[in-house]
C-alpha cells in the first residue's frame, strides 16, 4: 500500500513540473512570437509613411519609437539602408509562474526581433 502512494505523489509531482515548464515556456514563446508581429508591424509601418514624404532619419526613428510605445515595445534599433528600414525591438518581460524568479533566465523573457520592410 505504501508503494502506491509513493507512485502517485511522484507522478503528481512530474504533472506539477511538466505543467510548469510548459506555461513557462508558452509564455516566452508567445512573447516573442508577439515581438516579431510588432517589429514587422512597425517595419511597414514606418516604410510606408517614410516612403511618401522622403523623411529623414530621425523623423524615422522617431514614428518607430512611437509605434513602439504604443504598443508596449521598447525600440532598440531602427536604420535605413539602401531603400530598407530595419527595425530592431524589445518587448517587456512576461511574468511566469517560475521562470521570471531565476536570475540567469531573465534576459531570456523579454521578446526581441528584427524585422525589415522596403520602402515604397
């Protein structure tokens, strides 16, 4: 009878940890999934409206920063070469269950992308 309950409780601990790490994981996934949808977004953005009035860099770097505040996103690069705006941004890291208390996994939680867009 013992054994039993010694098979169940490990099992029950195992469920406890493979649920964790798959929210975890999730929720990193899904953060940086949602950084490469604002980078692009931001990318077209800015391609466009910088395509129409010939703006300058700074104009550029400015609409980015903007788009990006809007949206939660800190922008972390923004360049224009040869007719392409390459955009680089960070999003805010997520709170999880467990990964966001583990200091060498930290850096890991905030979603980072790149995106370039041509202008038009």
């Amino acid at each position: 009878m013992k054994e039993y309950y010694k098979t169940i409780i490990v099992t029950v601990l195992l469920l406890a940890i493979l649920v964790l790490v798959v929210n975890d994981g999730a929720a990193v996934a899904i953060n940086y999934w949602q950084a490469d949808k604002l980078a692009k977004s931001v990318a077209d953005s800015v391609a466009a409206s910088s395509g129409s009035s010939k703006s300058n860099e700074n104009t550029v770097r400015a609409d980015a920063n903007r788009l990006c505040l809007e949206s939660e996103g800190t922008l972390t690069g923004c360049n224009i070469d040869d007719g392409v705006v390459i955009i680089s941004i960070e999003t805010s890291p997520k709170k999880t269950l467990v990964a966001h208390r583990i200091q060498f996994l930290r850096p890991y939680l905030s979603g980072k992308s790149t995106a370039r867009s041509t202008i038009h």
